[in-house]
C-alpha cells in the first residue's frame, strides 16, 4: 500500500508536504508511510480516498480501478434535474462564459455586498428590542397579582417594623 500512496501523490504533482496538507499529516508521516516504516490508519486511507476520489480496494490492495467512477452531467442535465428555468439556466452559461478574472470581481463585489449588508442586519438587530407577545396571558396576570401582593405584604411588614419602633 505504501507504493501506491507514493504512486497516487506523485501522479497528482504533489510534494510530500502538499499531500500531507490535504489529508491533514505532516510531511515526515507521508514519508514515513511512503518508506513501509508506520502503517497506515484506516483513518488516512478514508481521507485519502475521499480527498482524491480513489478506490479502496485500488488503495488497499492494488485490485481493482485506482479511481471511482465519477458521474458527471452535462450544464443541461443539472438543470434539468435542479428544474431549473430556462432563464436560471441562461444567466448560468453566461457567467460560465465571462472570464475567470471578471468572475473573480464579480464574486469579490457580490461578497463586500453581502458583507455590508449582514453587518447592517446584525447593527440593527443589536438595537432593536422585541417584547414578545405572552403565549399564556392568565400566568402574566396572575404573576402580576402576586407581584403587587408581595410588594404590599413588604410594605405592610416595613410599616409593622416602624411602628415597632415607634412604640418602643
């Protein structure tokens, strides 16, 4: 397996280090890994498929097709699929077919947008207050009515107090 790992990282052009990055190792384990000197956990051999869309059983042992098959669609397709209109469909060739610079400002002045305004929504929300409506009013009155007695039993135990001393 170690041979196919090295095989696999040097088909993709990647240095020990960038394939490490991608699967979340060092450098040195991919060498290591590379050398026969660790065994590989079923945990990177996930990760390495998964990340490379490589077969398994390829991986693990050398049987079968190294990648798995992808399904790909046509633009048309998806749409179809996505029941897409015709005019979602056209405004998404027409991007396809700007420029990758171009997409790149695009998607650039969209985010400042987006940006701006979600900080805005998010000033706006930290200053306006809501005061839900009760879902059981009968309880806020009925506290409202314990509230009042509790605060006249207070004053009623402060008089009692004051008089108390008035007399003694």
């Amino acid at each position: 397996m170690n041979d196919r790992v090295r095989f696999l990282r040097k088909n993709f052009k990647k240095t020990q280090k960038e394939f490490g990055e991608i699967i979340g190792l060092k450098q040195t384990s991919i060498a290591d890994i590379e050398k026969g000197k660790v065994n590989i956990t079923d945990r990177t051999v996930k990760l390495i498929c998964s990340e490379f869309n490589v077969n398994e059983e390829w991986l693990r042992t050398g049987e079968g097709a190294m990648f798995n098959e992808t399904t790909t669609m046509t633009l048309d397709e998806y749409a179809q699929k996505n029941n897409l209109s015709p005019l979602e469909l056209d405004i998404m060739k027409a991007y396809m077919d700007i420029d990758r610079d171009t997409r790149l400002k695009f998607l650039s002045q969209i985010k400042n947008i987006f940006f701006k305004h979600a900080t805005h929504d998010n000033e706006i929300a930290a200053t306006v207050t809501y005061e839900a409506p009760s879902v059981y009013p009968d309880i806020e009155e009925e506290l409202e009515r314990y509230r009042i007695e509790l605060e006249a039993e207070k004053k009623g135990k402060i008089l009692s107090a004051l008089e108390g001393q008035k007399h003694a």
